[in-house]
C-alpha cells in the first residue's frame, strides 16, 4: 500500500476521473448522497439545500482541496480529500482554531478490510509536510454512520457540535456530528518527492488605522487604545498567520475612531499599498466599522483592478472585551487574504465576503455588521470559505484593467464638497437654490422617493404657493453644469428614475440615477471624479458606467 498527496488536481487528469469514479460509486453510502449536494461544506443538508444531480458541483470542490491517494499495486484503491488552514465554527473550546478539515473519504468497495481508512487517518495526523500539518483535525459525518463514529472515537476524536435535524432527504431525517483531534505536529517521515504543487509562503502587511477593534471600554464607552498598536495586532494573528503559512509585516496608518476619517486618510492608505505593492502578495486594513464601507469604496475607485487582495475588517466589540467578534474577524479575512483566488479590494465580516463597492453597514450592534448592497456576496464563511466564482468573476470583469504598480497614479480624493441631502414633502427649493449660488457644492446627491422620484411638476403645470416642487433647483443644476445623482431612501430600493412621471422628469433635467449603488459608493464615486475635474458630460457618463462594478444599470 502506496499513500501519496497532491495539492492541486486541476491539471492531472487522471487523478480527477479516479476522484469523479469513486465518489460516484460511493455517493448513495452518504446521507444524503453526494449527488445532491451543492458543495464539501454545506452547512445545512435539508430539502431546502439538497438537489439530486449536483454530483459535478461537489467533484468540483473536490478538486481545489487538497487529497490523498493510495494505490495497491499500482491501483488507485482509496482517497481522502481535506481543506487546510479552515476555521470550523463547529469546533468549541481547546479545538477551537485554524484545522485542517476532512471534507471527504472513500475506499472502493472490494478493497474494504484492509486498512485503508486508518492508513489515510494516519498520514494526515502524522506524515503532512510541515507546512500543511495542523495541531487541529477536524470532520463531520451524520449521527447515524455508527462505524465512521466509532473509528473516529477510537483515535481520539472528540464530539464538538450536534446540529441537531439538520439532514433530510426523501423524508428521513438525521443530525450532524462535528469531531475533532489535538495532535503532536512532528516532523514528516515520508519523502518531499511525494509532494507535488510546492506554495511559495504568502507576505501579508497589515494597515492598522484604529477603530473599535483597537478601543478600550471605559464606563461603557469605548475610546482610542494607544497600547493597541500593529504589533499588538501581529501578535494576535500569530497563530492563524503560522498555520497558514503566511510572512507577516505591519504598518500603523493612524490611530482613530473611523468616524473622525477623511478623504486624506484614503489617500494615505492608497499610497501605503502602493509604495509596498511589489514586496507583499496581500494586504490587510484593519479598520473601524463606522466608515469603513467609505473606505472600501475609495480603495476600489483608486486602485482599480488590483490584482492582490486588499481585505478590510474590525469588529463590533473592542478585542480587550470578553465575547469580541474581532478575533474571528481577523482570522477569517486572513483566510481570505491567502485564498490564491481572491484579488481586489473586499470586506470581510463576519460570515461575509464583501466587493469593496458593495459593503454597507446595517447594524451598530449585531455582530452580523455588514451585507453586500443590492448584491449577492462575492462569498461567506460558515462550516468552510465558499466562494460565489460567478460573482466573483463579475466583480474582477467590470474594473478597469490592472495598471503595473509603479504607474499607479493616484489623484488625491479633494476635501468633498458634496451636499447630500434627503428629500422630504415640503423641502424648500429656494434654499437649496441659495445653496447652489454659493459655488462651494460642486456636487449633490439627493435621497427621494420611490425609484428616485424628485418631486418636480411639469413646466407647464402651474405651481401653487404652498406647493414646493424642486424643478427651479434642478434647471438651476443643469443650466450651471453641477451634476446630482438621485438615489431612494428605500432600504435596498433601485433608483432607476423611469417608473412614475416625478423621476422621469428630474432625468430630463440631468440628474443621474443612482441605479442600485449604495450611498457609499455614490458618495465616493462622486468625489472622485470630482477630483479628476472631469467636464460635466464626463461625469454624468462615467457615474453611470461601473468602474468596480458599483453599478449595474438595466439601461442608460
């Protein structure tokens, strides 16, 4: 008996059709088959998630994890795949951490008794590489797979989580044991020419910028921590950082509450990344959550298709306090960070992955802080790191082409002078008139009603005196080329402007739709071309057009 492991199976097919043949000879043997899950990581198998026929979907994921293949007498007979470096938030108590997780384990039928299993259970806790070991194994299976449960009690492994009634399939109904191990990590006994797929050790620098993370609670309110620096930071990440294989350097940016940041702070940022562009391989700003979907935006905008991971994440709750969520926040998005997959800029937190130009806060206590506006995640982080590749590939496809980094050139992001408004019944038009004579707004956005419909009557309809359309204000815009976008202050709303007769005539006055950009990103995106001093058909141009897929209108 042979065991030798491959890292990376997508380039070898014979290895991929053995993988493809017995997982489908082994499928039915799981509950519920293999053939009707989506991916290895699947946190609930119910009726809602189950599909028969997704087998190439779960072969799929199997072949971007890591596997194991033993041969007797030259024949492949037995496979075991696992994920390295995986956070299980099943996993409680000294098991807690970054694991590798056994995701899947098949042996053809006529080579069963022979060992095979405990041969595989063996090499994975004894014989990795160093750089793949882990002091943590973890897996699953169903609470009815007695003799998986009882060779997994018998090494060692220990009950960490039930999830109870979270299997079903053609009626019947199963729970979900999670087990895990703390092993010795020794060094491997078996030959590096084994190995295949050798990974150069990833360099990540580390921006810390302050925020709540870093704060200290004093009388129930959290204040700037000048102990909580880049190197208190480096030091928490240790352990993760080790496991995963990744160099780490820091850099203090500057120590504030998030909600005191300005455009000045982006710009710093922006040429801390790119001054240190060609000597690390990912980069992670450790930031407070109040503005921080501002800052991701900015970083998007000026760094365009970047192709390194640039991760944003914080917490909730301060990481001197008992129950932070700032811990696992800064372990997952250095998961992230060291996915080979990931580039751009993103926001990680908690169990989601983020486009920069997406992120929106939603709460300011739940630990669940950010979501992904009026879009669907690039990814999300429960049992595994599942990565939507489609949303993924239509973020990295609409930004603008990746620029080497010593030509980066970055336009400093001006003191805004935009006015953002929301419109109410009654909003007085001569003095947002005033305003505008002034010549200090360069730029407004406006929060109305419904699809982004202004109040404006049309001109030939006759304004009463208590009535206060905004149409004067709007040819005033127009006539003197300052440009305002035109959202809705409906939570998750799409500000088309083309569904009632109010929005279709601000369109005509030259407001921009807003479409279904965040209010983040229109703010941002504003400010930016601004800075450039774009003419005003420019500008209404490229607000409309995505430069980091903020935007996606169904017409122009």
């Amino acid at each position: 008996m042979q065991i030798y492991l491959i890292e990376d199976v997508k380039d070898d097919e014979e290895h991929k059709s053995f993988i493809k043949e017995i997982v489908e000879i082994c499928s039915q043997e799981f509950f519920p088959p293999l053939t009707a899950r989506f991916t290895t990581t699947d946190v609930k198998l119910n009726k809602n998630v189950v599909a028969n026929g997704r087998i190439d979907d779960y072969i799929d994921f199997l072949y971007k994890q890591i596997n194991l293949f033993v041969t007797i007498e030259s024949k492949l007979v037995g496979y075991m795949s696992f994920i390295h470096n995986f956070h299980n938030d099943a996993v409680f108590g000294d098991l807690r951490g970054i694991n590798n997780y056994i995701t899947t384990i098949c042996v053809l039928p006529e080579y069963r008794g022979r060992g095979i299993a405990k041969a595989l259970y063996d090499f994975i806790e004894t014989k990795l590489p160093q750089e793949l070991t882990s002091n943590i194994i973890s897996t699953r299976t169903w609470c009815k797979n007695k003799d998986h449960i009882q060779v997994l009690k018998k090494r060692g492994y220990l009950l960490t989580c039930t999830n109870n009634d979270d299997r079903e399939y053609n009626g019947e109904i199963s729970s979900t044991v999670y087990y895990a191990k703390k092993i010795k990590i020794s060094q491997p006994k078996c030959e590096r020419s084994l190995f295949m797929n050798e990974k150069k050790k990833k360099k990540m620098l580390i921006i810390t910028t302050g925020g709540t993370i870093a704060q200290d609670k004093v009388d129930g309110i959290t204040n700037i921590s000048e102990d909580h620096n880049d190197l208190f930071f480096k030091e928490k990440l240790r352990d993760a950082t080790e496991k995963l294989g990744i160099e780490v350097n820091t850099k203090d940016a500057f120590n504030i509450d998030s909600s005191n940041v300005c455009p000045y702070h982006w710009v710093e940022l922006i040429n801390l990344i790119i001054e240190n562009y060609n000597e690390f391989d990912a980069f992670l700003v450790i930031h407070g959550t109040n503005t921080m979907a501002y800052t991701a935006s900015a970083l998007s905008f000026a760094l365009g298709k970047i192709d390194k991971p640039v991760i944003l994440t914080g917490a909730q709750i301060p990481l001197s306090e008992v129950g932070t969520d700032g811990l696992s926040n800064l372990e997952r998005a250095t998961m992230v960070a060291a996915d080979d997959r990931i580039k751009g800029v993103m926001v990680v937190f908690g169990t989601q992955i983020i486009a920069g130009t997406r992120a929106k806060k939603t709460t300011v206590s739940g630990i669940e802080a950010f979501k992904s506006f009026n879009s669907y995640p690039i990814g999300t982080i429960g049992v595994g790191v599942d990565i939507n590749e489609d949303q993924l590939k239509k973020y990295l496809g609409e930004a603008e082409k990746i620029v080497p980094a010593e030509k980066f050139a970055v336009e400093k992001f001006p003191v805004s002078k935009i006015l953002s408004l929301t419109e109410f019944p009654g909003l007085c038009p001569d003095l947002l008139i005033s305003i505008a004579k002034t010549g200090t707004v360069k730029g407004f956005i406006i929060r109305s009603s419904g699809a982004g419909d202004a109040n404006i009557l049309p001109k030939e309809e006759k304004v009463e005196d208590e009535q206060t359309s905004l149409r004067n204000f709007f040819e005033y815009l127009q006539e003197n080329k300052i440009p305002i976008v035109v959202t809705t202050h409906a939570p998750d709303g799409v500000a088309s402007m083309d569904v009632n007769k109010p929005g279709q005539l601000a369109k005509e006055l030259g407001a921009i739709p807003a479409w279904d950009m965040s209010m983040e990103s229109i703010t941002v995106k504003l400010s930016w071309l601004l800075g450039q001093e774009l003419s005003y058909e420019r500008i209404y141009d490229k607000m409309l057009n995505p430069i980091h897929d903020e935007i996606r209108p169904k017409a122009k």
